[in-house]
C-alpha cells in the first residue's frame, strides 16, 4: 500500500474530485471493506463511518459545467480516450477557456494519486485491491462510475442502482454468474454485478444506471460546492 493510500485508510474517507468548478456528488458513497471475499460484500454502502483498518469511504465527485469542451480537453493529454463522432461541441468563449484550464490542471493533479490506466480509466492501489474509476461517455454527458478487482479474482465487482420499474428488465439482460446481489432503495435496485470486463461495465451502465442513463434525471442531481 502506497502512503498516500495508508493515510487515506487512517482518515477512513477518499474523496475523488474530477474537475473544481460546478462539482455533483455523481454517486452515492460507497465503501469498500478490504477484508471481504466476495465482490457483493466488498463494495457496499455505509451510512456510518468505517472503523479503522477495516475499509474506506470513497465520494466520487464530478465536474458538470462545460462538460463536452472539458471531454475534448481531456483527450488532448490522453489521446486514446474514445469520443463519439456526433458529439456537438461548440467554440468556448473566455469562461469557458479558464474554467478548462482549470479542468486539466485539476487532472493532472490527480494524477499524482489515482494514475491514468489508459482508456479513460484512473486506478489506485490498496494491496491487493485496485479501484478503477472509469469515464462513461453518453450521448450529451459523461460522468465516473467505480470498479473495483482483487488479485486471485476473476472480473470486476460494480455496482449499477437501476429504476425499480425496469428493474426485472435489467435483470433478463444480465449475462450467466454476473449478477451476484440486490438492495432494495425504493425508488432503485441497486444490482451488485461481477462482470468479465470493463467495457461490459460501460455498456450497462449507459443503458441502465439510473443516475446517467437518462438525461433528465442525470441533470436533476444536486450539486455540491
């Protein structure tokens, strides 16, 4: 464990922060408990701090203002980031040049703990775990979702909350082991899935989470300062 990361256990919370300006809270905390076995139990939700050395508390937060002059902006230092053809994006005035600016030094800050993977993906170590965060692209938005893998462990452990009226939809999608368990929130299913692959982890996403997949409600998420 590298000591960015031992200090980040003793505190007992993580925050990723892509971005300064206009951030969203994008996900619900969630927490990871390095002495799980199985990926159901290792990335769940906490409503209460962990106690010490027994996992972590991650909070992603994302940028939302200017999001696609940021998108092109970030893949001018990570080239191999895929970005739809029929995304329209129009000429940034002077805001808009500062605050991405501001953007790509935020990244490349970030950088120094969570390294860039390739591909759109940005990783840190925990011993034997890696949490990914990785970059989904929509069709007018984009947003980070986390994965995490254990060494010894076949696939990814994800999570994808999923609108309870869909949610046995979903389910038929699923693919032969991948699904593993569900917590009921009400208003969403939360499925926590073993997938083979990241980029499984991505399709699913865009067409599901409940978060992201649709605009309107990706749009009514609260924003914190």
């Amino acid at each position: 464990m590298t000591n960015e990361s031992e200090e980040a256990a003793k505190r007992g919370r993580v925050d990723f922060r892509f971005g300064k300006a206009s951030l969203s809270l994008e996900v619900p905390p969630f927490f990871v408990d390095f002495e799980k076995r199985r990926f159901k139990s290792i990335m769940v939700r906490k409503k209460i701090p962990p106690q010490e050395g027994h996992g972590i508390l991650f909070y992603v937060y994302i940028t939302r203002s200017f999001q696609l002059e940021k998108l092109l902006a970030l893949r001018s230092i990570h080239p191999d980031i895929y970005i739809p053809e029929d995304l329209e994006v129009a000429a940034p005035g002077d805001k808009a040049k500062e605050e991405i600016a501001e953007f790509i030094d935020s990244v490349l800050m970030l950088e120094k703990t969570w390294p860039y993977e390739g591909n759109g993906i940005w990783y840190r170590e925990f011993d034997s775990f890696k949490l990914r965060m990785v970059l989904i692209i929509g069709e007018d938005r984009w947003t980070i979702r986390p994965a995490i893998s254990r060494s010894g462990l076949h696939g990814f452990g994800v999570e994808i909350p999923v609108d309870t009226r869909i949610a046995k939809d979903f389910k038929r999608e699923l693919r032969e082991n991948e699904f593993e368990d569900i917590h009921d929130h009400v208003t969403t299913q939360h499925f926590h899935l073993k997938v083979s692959s990241l980029q499984r982890y991505i399709e699913l996403a865009k067409k599901w989470d409940y978060y992201f997949s649709t605009a309107e409600t990706w749009r009514k998420t609260v924003r914190i300062p």
